[in-house]
C-alpha cells in the first residue's frame, strides 16, 4: 500500500468513527471557533457603533476643542509630549491617563479626532472583553447579551469618546475581574503565579487610573489569597502569587512615586493625586449642596485657595488640609455625615446620569445617537433605569452561580465612589459588570414567560418597581439644577482664544452671551475680540455692560475691573473720544494707582488734548513707579521737547536709547531735535 493510499484510508477510518459517534469530537472546537466569532461581532458592533456616534457628534463645539477636564488633561499631555516636560499640575489627578494622552500625542500630533478614534477603538474591546467575562461566569447566552448591552450603552460610548480617563477605567474594571475570576481557579502553580503577575500590573493600572479603585482592589486580593490557602499546595501558591503580585506592580507604583517625587520636589513617593484632599472635602462638609454646585472659576479657586489662606502652599499639604476639615466634620457631625453618605447612595442608583462639568445630554442637539441610546422623561433616565432593575433579578436570580469578586466589585467601587461624590462619569467602570448582571436578569425574566411562571413573573415586576422606584423619584439634585450649556460655549470659546483662534472664538462666545447675558468675564472677552476684529462701538458696548454688572455686584475681581477700564479707554481713543477716555484711565488708576502702564496712557490721552502739563506729570508719575518703563521715557521725551524743554528731552530720548538701542522713532526724533528742527504735535 502507498503512503497517499493509507492516508486517504486512515483519514476514512476516522470519518467513519465520528459519524458513529455523532460528530460530537469536533463539538468542543466548534464551539471554541464560533465564540471566537461572537466575540469578534461584539467588537465590529461596538466599534461600529462608536465610530457612527463619532461621525454624529463632530458637529459639537467641543468635539476637537477639550474643555474643563479635558482641557487640562490635554494641556497636561501637551507639555510632555512637546517638550515642555512634567509640571507640578501632572500630579494634580491621577497619574495615567495625562501620561497615556501624552504618548497618544507624541504620534498623532495631538489630534483630539484621532485620539477619540483610539478610544473608541479601545472601548469596543472592553464589550468585547464583557462577553467574555459573562460568557466566562454564567454562560454564552449571558455573555452575548451582556456584550450588546455595552455595545450600545450610551453613557459609555460617551465618556469613551471623550478625553477623560472614564474609558480606560471601564476597560480596566473588566479586565481585573477576569483576571480574579480566572486566578480563582485551580490552576498549576506556574499558571497562577503568572496571572497573580498580571493582576498585580492591572491593579496598579486601575489605581493610578482612578483611585476608587482600590478598596475594590484590596478585598479582591484577600478573597484570592483566602481562595488559594485553602487549596491543594496552599501556602506555597499563595505565597508564589503574593509575590507575583507585588513584582507586578511595586515597579510602575515606585515609577510613578519617583516620578512624582522628583517633579514635586518632596522625599515622599506619592501615587495617589493630589486632588484627593479638596474632592473628599467636596463631597463631606457641612454645606456639601453648595460645594457640589462650585463651578470653574473665581468660587472654585476661592476654595482651592483656602490651604494658602493658612501659609500651605505644597500640594501635599494642601491635601492633608482638607482630608483634616473633613475629618473635623465627620467627628463634629456625624449624623450629617451618614446622612450624606446616604444621600450620595441614593444619587449613585439615580437612573440619571448626573453631570460634574459636562452634561451627556446637551449632546442631545449635536448626536441623533445620544438621543435614542441615553435620554430621560421627568425623573426616569435611559439606559440606567432599565439596566438597574435587571441587575438586580441577575443577582437574585443567580448569586449562587456569580464569583464572589464581582459581587466585590458591585459593593466596594460604587461604596469608594458614594464615599467622595456622584457624576455620571465615575459611574462609568461599573457599567460592564452591571450588564452582565443585567443579561442575567434579561434572561431569567424570559425563562420565567417561557415556563409560564406566574408567580415568580409577579416577585420580579414587584422586585423591579420598587428599583426603579427608588432610581425615579429623588431629585433634582444639586448637578442637575445647574445649566452647563453656557459653560460649555464659555469653554470652547476660551479655548480658541487661548491658541489665538479668535475667528473661531468669536461666535462661540456671541452663542455662550445669548444663553447667560449676564455673565461679566463673557462679556469683556467678546469685548476684546470685537476690539481686535476692529469692531469698535460693538466692543463699548460690552465694556460698558461689564462696567454695570460691576456695579450690582461686589464678586467681580479688581483685576477684571481696571482691564475693562483700560480696554474702554483705548476703544474711546480709537474714536477720538479723549475725554472719555481719560476718564476711564482715570477710574483705572483709583484701583490701580501703581499701574506705571495706565499712567503712561492716560498721560498720552492727556497730551492729545493738550493738557500738556497735566501728561507731563503723568508721565513723570509712571516713571517714579516703573523708571524702567520705555514708553513713559519716550512719550515724555516727546512732551518736553514739545514745550520747548529741549535739554530734558535730549536726556530722556539718551535714555530710550541706552535702554533700547535699536529704537528708531527715538533716534529719529533726537536727531531732528539735534539739528534743530521744531517737532510735530504728538
């Protein structure tokens, strides 16, 4: 017999045996193969789904225009990925998103599209990596659904897309529980020691992502070093995991902690950011409503400031101050305490998402998307209000079959969360888990219709009113009642002014007027755009209503103030209006006496009304305040040679000269003045 002749029998023979057995050998690769494909179609849904939402929303003021939030963590990334290099600012939040943008940036030349293409990208692999972890703890039914509810979770493409770390926190949370599901499991010591390796990298990821992470963390390590003491080689497995973890993630934490230490000039090594302090204060103290409602801006920086109040000016210190005020208010007044606390769960299960400094549904006018995947109708909010109640029948209906660490993580996140304060965004992470949970219940609602279970149809729409219920009627709260669309524009529009997109900023700032008339630095902005467009009695016009909010309202700062009145006074000059304008020099001055710059000015404005020795004075004034200042020499080289006084001015013309050598119009005039010739009225 040939080599190909016994081939093709042998190949017959095992054909034959198959088919007598039913073909069930091959069932187990069959089925590998076809939840490879799943899990590949979740990921193409998902990722087309995100791109589409991307396409919708590029019409957005903000869709390549970062800001609050985003804005710093772009800034922040632009200083490394350019040159400029870490800032004591980099440790203000935490760690690894600024420094993943950074690296992002370094390659796409900080494209906000392309970076928001990434994340996306990144997101549809978290619903894939949802499949599998549902797949992996009950089974594919649950897994699959659980992966679609996350493909077209609203609340989550959208923090996905945007340039916060909310995404990567996502992606993490699924990621650290299939790693403790998976480390649960007997498994060879080598096998365990390597995932104890990888979960110690992952966590230290989460933790410097999002630092709620860590009680979570923390009880899912004692859990698995509880599970594997308990198993055949106990102690030697956990301690070979113990050790796998930390070799895992003492390297990046001492990186990091170097890092920090290094920049913030301080023997500590700090992981953890520096904004932890004040944000826990936020959320815990006697007038946490106002707290809440504290918007970018003078009251903010009024409360940022208060460690500086009391000589503390180190970032560190700044943080121990305020852990140490909210210390001081739970023990004064714990009942309030807990009652927050309380309140602050109650807000958690609102099937709202409740903003921080963007509201998900502004975006409503800009992603036909947003609005069918994320919407609310009175106190009901979609897709939470829906997933809630769900995930509440999983766990009821199957808690025996759920690993212990996603029961975990469903208690201590939300708890780290609950324990600070409530927004939509910090909700995000849990999102995937509850899913799964919700898959769970989805599927056993339809089982209980397919066997006709009354009974049990009647608990589980009780069950499910009552979650709903307590996710409906509370509220408004603090969040809510505030109106974040002026803001966004405001956003946006200083944005392009602080690049010099001035064109672009302009009707940003004209829309962001229309919404809040009112608004003081609003105004004197669109009033120094309209100067530089040329646009001039438009620009008086918004002076002047600043010069009026000032009036009625003592919180406009001084500095806001005496730049008004400086730009009213130039754009009154500009149209020959001297009076006025030195009128507004003059208002200036009484809050700025030493402003040696406004005297030079209005010195000018003086001298073109020919008050020759009233500008004189003025600018020997500004001289006594700044004796460096070059335009006060030369304007009152120019008065005293106008007068006559030729000697001063000579001296003071010699003195624009030795200070700047290469000013023309100086040397010009002295010249002229040399030889004689009498000059020009200014």
């Amino acid at each position: 017999m040939t080599r190909a002749k016994a081939k093709h029998t042998g190949q017959a023979k095992r054909k034959a045996e198959r088919a007598a057995r039913g073909g069930k050998e091959d069932m187990p690769a069959r089925r590998n193969w076809s939840g490879f494909w799943i899990g590949v179609g979740i990921f193409a849904v998902a990722l087309l789904v995100r791109l589409v939402y991307l396409v919708d929303l590029s019409d957005s003021p903000t869709y390549d225009i970062p800001i609050v939030d985003s804005r710093t963590y772009d800034e922040l990334a632009r200083s490394v990925a350019f040159g400029e290099g870490m800032k004591r600012d980099f440790f203000w939040q935490p760690f690894f998103y600024p420094y993943f943008l950074s690296i992002v940036y370094r390659f796409n030349d900080a494209s906000v599209a392309g970076t928001r293409i990434l994340q996306v990208l990144l997101g549809a692999v978290t619903c894939m990596l949802t499949y599998i972890l549902g797949k992996r703890i009950l089974d594919r039914r649950t897994g699959v659904l659980a992966g679609l509810f996350t493909a077209l979770c609203g609340p989550l493409i959208f923090f996905e897309a945007e340039l916060v770390a909310s995404g990567w926190a996502a992606f993490w949370s699924v990621i650290l529980l299939l790693l403790f599901v998976h480390a649960g499991v007997k498994r060879p010591i080598w096998l365990s020691t390597l995932l104890c390796f990888l979960l110690g990298v992952a966590g230290i990821l989460c933790i410097i992502t999002r630092p709620t992470f860590l009680p979570f963390f923390f009880w899912g390590c004692a859990w698995l070093a509880t599970t594997m003491l308990r198993g055949e080689d106990g102690w030697l497995r956990t301690t070979c995991g113990a050790l796998a973890l930390a070799a895992g993630a003492l390297p990046i934490a001492i990186s990091v902690g170097s890092i920090c230490s290094t920049i913030m000039n301080t023997a500590q090594l700090h992981i953890l950011p520096a904004s932890g302090g004040i944000n826990f204060y936020v959320g815990n103290n006697p007038d946490t409503r106002g707290s809440i409602s504290l918007r970018p801006g003078k009251e903010w920086d009024e409360l940022a400031q208060l460690p500086a109040q009391h000589g503390i000016h180190d970032p560190w210190g700044q943080q121990k101050f305020f852990y140490k005020k909210t210390r001081e208010y739970i023990f004064s007044q714990p009942l309030d305490f807990l009652g927050g606390l309380l309140g602050k769960a109650v807000q958690f299960v609102s099937s709202r998402e409740i903003p921080r400094n963007v509201d998900i549904y502004l975006y409503h006018q800009w992603s036909l998307m947003q609005r069918v995947l994320t919407w609310k109708v009175s106190g009901f909010g979609f897709p939470f209000g829906v997933l809630l109640p769900l995930a509440v029948l999983g766990v009821v209906y199957t808690w025996r079959r759920l690993p212990l660490p996603l029961l975990l993580f469903v208690v201590f996140y939300p708890l780290a969360v609950i324990l600070v304060f409530i927004s939509a965004r910090y909700r995000v992470p849990i999102l995937p888990a509850l899913c799964i949970l919700a898959a769970a219940g989805c599927l056993a609602v339809i089982q209980a219709i397919q066997a006709q279970r009354w009974p049990r149809l009647g608990v589980m729409a009780g069950v499910s009113a009552g979650v709903v219920l307590l996710s409906l009627f509370p509220g408004p709260f603090p969040a809510e009642e505030q109106d974040f669309e002026p803001e966004l524009y405001f956003g946006a529009a200083y944005r392009q002014i602080s690049i010099e997109r001035h064109d672009e900023a302009l009707p940003l700032l004209r829309q962001a007027l229309r919404l809040d008339p009112d608004n003081v630095e609003g105004n004197a902005n669109l009033g120094n755009l309209l100067l530089l467009a040329g646009k001039t009695d438009e620009a008086i016009t918004h002076y002047i209503k600043v010069l009026e909010l000032s009036r009625e309202s003592d919180d406009v700062p001084k500095e806001m103030m005496v730049a008004t009145h400086d730009s009213l006074a130039r754009a009154l000059s500009s149209q020959r209006q001297l009076d006025a304008a030195a009128a507004q020099y003059r208002a200036a001055l009484r809050l700025a006496p030493n402003n040696a710059r406004l005297h030079a000015d209005l010195a000018l404005s003086l001298m073109r009304l020919e008050r020759t020795d009233e500008g004189i004075a003025e600018y020997r004034t500004a001289l006594r305040i700044a004796s460096d200042l070059v335009q006060a020499h030369m304007g009152l080289a120019i008065a005293l040679q106008y007068v006559g006084r030729h000697d001063e001015a000579v001296a003071e013309y010699q003195e624009v000269l030795r200070r700047e050598p290469g000013h023309a119009e100086a040397r010009k005039r002295l010249n002229a003045l040399l030889a004689g010739r009498r000059p020009r009225q200014p």
